[in-house]
C-alpha cells in the first residue's frame, strides 16, 4: 500500500501537515533529544568499568611468572648441585684408578723380586760345588773362562 491508497491522502487533503510554529517546537525536541542521547553516550564512555577479565589474566600472568621463575630457580640449582656430584664421582673413580695402577706396579714389582730370587736360588742350587781340596783347580779354571 502506497500513500496515495490511503483514505484522505488526496491533493491538498494532507491533515498531517504542520503549522510552522509547531515544526519549529519539533525541531527543538529533536534537538534537545538529540543532545541528550549524545552527553549520555559520551558519559558512557567516561564511566569507570570493573573488568573481571583483565584481573584474571594478570593473577594468571603473575602466577605463571612466579611458576616460571621458581622452576629457574630450582633447576639451576639442582643442575650445580648434579654437577658437583658428578665432579665428585670422576674425581672418585680417578682416585680409585690410581690406587689400582699403585697396587698393580707393586704386585709387578715383588712378582720380578720373586722371581729374581727364584732364578738366584735355581742359579746356587744348579752350580757346582767343588770340594775344598779341588778350589784351586777351579780357581784355574775360572781364570781360563775370561778371555
């Protein structure tokens, strides 16, 4: 339906035609609604607002950071206290393989002692003896030998 279906919307038989005193009262409305609309707006936008959203993520930002840090903290110190403790066992284990390469010489050592004893006791029991009225043949003997 279009205005000129309407019942009275003939040419020049419009009742919804203003007066101009009364569009000037209009206007002034519109205005002043149109002002108020605008101060409230801005007022809006002035207003102080409690975000609960902004809070949360700083309580969980300083959580994760204090989380994060304490992790720094207790790995660092646990990664010097791994080390140390591993210092200790080389320096351990270095100590053990001295004590082992001492204790391996010294078997070495008396193992040759015993056997230069053994070869000096086969070496007396497989010499001659000569009896005592034969010693100066054999001292003669023992001359002859060195060339």
């Amino acid at each position: 339906m279009n205005f000129k279906d309407q019942p009275g919307a003939e040419k020049g038989m419009r009742e919804d035609i203003k007066l101009p005193g009364e569009q000037n009262e209009f206007d002034e409305v519109l205005k002043d609604f149109r002002l108020s609309v605008h101060a409230w707006s801005e007022a809006a936008y002035l207003w102080p607002r409690r975000s609960v959203a902004p809070v949360r993520r700083r309580i969980w930002r300083l959580a994760t950071g204090w989380a994060l840090g304490c992790i720094l903290v207790v790995g660092g110190a646990s990664t010097g206290f791994w080390q140390h403790h591993q210092q200790a066992v080389r320096s351990a284990a270095a100590r053990v393989a001295e004590q082992e390469r001492l204790a391996a010489r010294q078997r070495d050592q008396q193992a040759r002692e015993e056997e230069e004893d053994l070869m000096a006791k086969v070496d007396s029991d497989v010499s001659r003896t000569v009896p005592a009225a034969m010693e100066p043949l054999a001292q003669l003997m023992a001359d002859d030998e060195t060339p």
